[in-house]
C-alpha cells in the first residue's frame, strides 16, 4: 500500500497535533478515514492479497512511529512501535474484511492504552524540559534503534551505507561546485528516505529527466554527463514545483544537520 | 478403506492449500499429488469448494483442541490470557503458515461466497469465547476488549508470517497484558 509510505501521510501525521502521542495515535483515524474513501477499499484488497506485512512493507511508517515514540521519551520506543504496528495490521485486516466494525478506532484504544503503559516515569519527564539538546539525541537515538529493531529495514541500512558512499562521491566529482553538490545529495537523501515526494518521471520536464535519473539512480560520482547548470535547474524545479509536498521540519532539520557538517 | 481415502484426499489438499494458497490449486494438482483419479476424488468431495470448507473445518477444529488444553485456568481473566497467549504460542511456531480460515477469507473476499463466510465465523468464534471469559472476569467493556485481542492475534499471525525471527509474538504478548491490565 503506497499510502502507507508515502510523504503524503508523514505529512498529515505531523499536522494531527502537537504532542507526538497525539501524533501515534492519528494514524488509526487516518487510516479509518482513508479506507472509507470510494474505491480505496478495493485497490487496498488487491495489494493486501499479496500478503506483505505493513511492517515489512512499510519502512517509512514504521520509522516515523519510531522517530515519534523516542521525542516522546516512551520507555522502549522500539516495543511500542511494534505493538503499534501489530494493532494497526491487525486492524486494517478486519477493517478490510468486515468494513464498518470500526477497527482502527478499536486499535486506537488499544494504542491509547500501550501508550499510558510506556509513559516515561515523572522525573524523566521533567528531565525531559531541562533538557534542551535531549532532542539531537533522540534523533541519534532513532537512528541506531533503527537498524537494531527492524531486521528488514535494508531501507535504513540502504540509506546508512550510502551515506559513507556520498562523501566519496562529492570527493570524486570536482566540476561541481560543493554547496550545489551538497543539496543535491540532501534532495537525493530526502526523496529516498520518503521525507520528499519522487517525482513521477512523466512529471519532470523532458529536458531535466536525464539529470534526475543521474541523480537518484546512478549516483554523482564520475559521471561527465552532470554539469552545475542542469543540476541547479532540476534543483530550482523541484523546489518550485514539489518541494511543498516534503515534511518540512525534518528537512529543516537536515539543512542545519547538513550546515553543521560543512 | 473409505474413511481413509478420505482423509488422506483431504490431509493432501490441505497440504497444498497451506503452501501455495487456495487459489492456485487446482483439483488437478491435489489428484495428481495423491496420485488417485479425478473421479475418486469427486467420489468423496464433489466439489472444491466441499473440499476447501471440510479443510477449514478440520483445521479449527485441530485448533480449538491445542487451545482447550493450553487455556484451563483457575480464574476467568487467567484463561483468557492463556488463551490468547496460546494462539500466540501457535503463531511463533517455526512452521505457522497463518490461520486456514483467516487467509481463506482473504482469497475469497466476496461477503457472500461460502468460503468468506466460514471465515468470518471463524473471526466470529473467536472473538465471543474471548469476550465470554471477559465478562465471567466482570471486565465492563468486555466486548471491545475482545475486539482489542482479536486485532493483536490477526496482526501477530500476518506480521510474524512474513518476518519470522524479529519476535514480534514477544512483542504481542506483552501488548496482551497491558490491554488485559488496562481493562479490568
């Protein structure tokens, strides 16, 4: 189910409230809302024949609950994401079977409960408003759970493995000016991390397709075909015309991340 | 003589079934698997969608046997919890294929087809001997509770089935107790 990976619902969970435990706890009413709407239910029968897990299907989902179970100082984020994942399975299997049973609604309940259960004990949670740079470290925190907890989160590894790659990469291709190379590895980092929209090839002017399929598919390295000018264009197009779609704040994040490692 | 043939036709069908789905079997393949003719075949099932529903049938009824023995407890709330731990115990046994009736209801979705309609008996079943046992422990909200339970045991068997070794039974069991803590 694309729904479930995509920016799109990132998105929308980030705008259902303040807390992150507000933020977990949305995804079940999303996900009701969703498969109510015409036609949904049908498209998402088909896929669900397939029988892939959502967890295993779902790597961005799941690590988004994770990114939001440790801001929220949940006492073994990693457990409670799996209990959520397994409520929300679950549910959506019923919800698709017998529609109307208010699965997912029941799920939440349930998540409410798990959640009530995780809460840090009250002097973590004062702590927790002492500690201004607490959150940096969350985000570490997240990072190597990540690769700890989900076995089939080769997404994860994928990226982590990258990352050693891309300073190769800058390292190798000086025709580039750096700062243009820097943002177009972020753009190339947050399109397959699912921070940011891919755009559908069919979208991307004729002229900047070959350019982005330098960019995302075969990597920056060596590759003669790349020049700043067609670089800035298709950076300047995506800013204009998709950028509006990624989860703003994470990618905030990861400009300053990005500034502070330059 | 007859009784055997029988189950044995159906212990192969059945075998077929777990393994490669409902669907792509074809009363071909289970006759050439148990090597007896069409027509025999026929003689004991007249049809597939017989032999699919008596498979379901012996399935839960294997079923409910493993979990009368694992679940006599002392009280009401003991015996539902070892009951849905006992479901959960099946799940992360190495050779768990799923529930029979739970992945014939996603091969036959159609609510009127005979096969979804077992199923969601099945579900059915399940669901009101949990909410029973919660009611006997004077737990209000027994029939959400049952609800809750059920939706850990459909989510369990599907997320462990496709990613077997990341302990998410564990991870389930505990998710049990807090929503039977919670509750009562």
């Amino acid at each position: 189910m694309d729904l479930l990976n995509s920016a799109w619902l990132i998105h929308m969970i980030e705008r259902s409230g303040k807390k992150p435990a507000e933020k977990l706890l949305c995804v079940y009413s999303l996900l009701d809302t969703w498969l109510s709407a015409p036609g949904i239910r049908e498209r998402a029968l088909e896929e669900y024949a397939s029988q892939h897990s959502l967890a295993a299907a779902c790597p961005v989902l799941s690590a988004h609950l994770l990114r939001l179970a440790t801001v929220a100082k949940l006492q073994n984020p990693a457990a409670v994401v799996a209990q959520l994942m397994i409520l929300l399975q679950g549910a959506v299997a019923e919800e698709l079977r017998s529609p109307g049973t208010d699965a997912l609604l029941t799920a939440q309940q349930a998540a409410k409960a798990v959640l009530a259960d995780a809460r840090p004990p009250l002097a973590t949670r004062i702590e927790k408003s002492l500690l201004a740079g607490g959150y940096a470290a969350a985000v570490t925190a997240i990072a190597i759970l990540g690769l700890h907890v989900w076995p089939s989160g080769q997404h994860q590894q994928a990226q982590f493995a990258q990352q050693g790659t891309e300073y190769q990469e800058a390292a190798v291709v000086d025709a580039i000016d750096p700062d243009l190379l820097l943002k177009a590895l972020a753009f190339k980092r947050n399109i397959q991390s699912g921070i940011c929209p891919a755009p559908s090839y069919a979208s991307v002017p004729q002229d900047q397709l070959q350019t982005y399929m330098h960019v995302v598919q075969s990597g920056l390295s060596s590759n003669p075909a790349l020049d700043s000018r067609k670089l800035e264009a298709l950076l300047a197009w995506y800013e204009q015309h998709r950028a509006w779609e990624c989860y703003s704040k994470l990618q905030n994040k990861q400009k300053i991340i990005l500034g502070m490692g330059v | 003589m007859a009784r055997r043939m029988r189950e044995y036709i159906l212990e192969v069908a059945g075998d077929l079934f777990s393994r490669q789905g409902i669907n792509s079997t074809s009363v071909d393949n289970i006759a050439a698997q148990a090597q007896v003719a069409k027509v025999t075949l026929y003689k004991y099932f007249k049809s597939k969608e017989l032999l699919i529903i008596e498979h379901l049938r012996t399935q839960e009824e294997k079923l409910w046997q493993r979990l009368a023995e694992a679940s006599r407890q002392e009280s009401a709330l003991a015996e539902l919890e070892a009951l849905v731990v006992g479901l959960l115990d099946i799940i992360g046994e190495k050779d768990f294929k799923g529930f029979a009736s739970i992945k014939a209801g996603v091969e036959f979705p159609q609510p009127d087809h005979p096969v979804n309609q077992r199923s969601r008996e099945f579900s059915r079943q399940l669901r009101s001997q949990f909410a029973e046992l919660a009611e006997k422990a004077g737990i209000k909200q027994a029939e959400a509770l049952a609800l809750q339970l059920a939706l850990v045991v459909e989510g369990a068997a599907i997320t462990e089935r496709s990613q077997q070794g990341s302990d998410f039974v564990g991870h389930a069991k505990s998710l049990v107790k807090t929503l039977i803590n919670s509750a009562s």
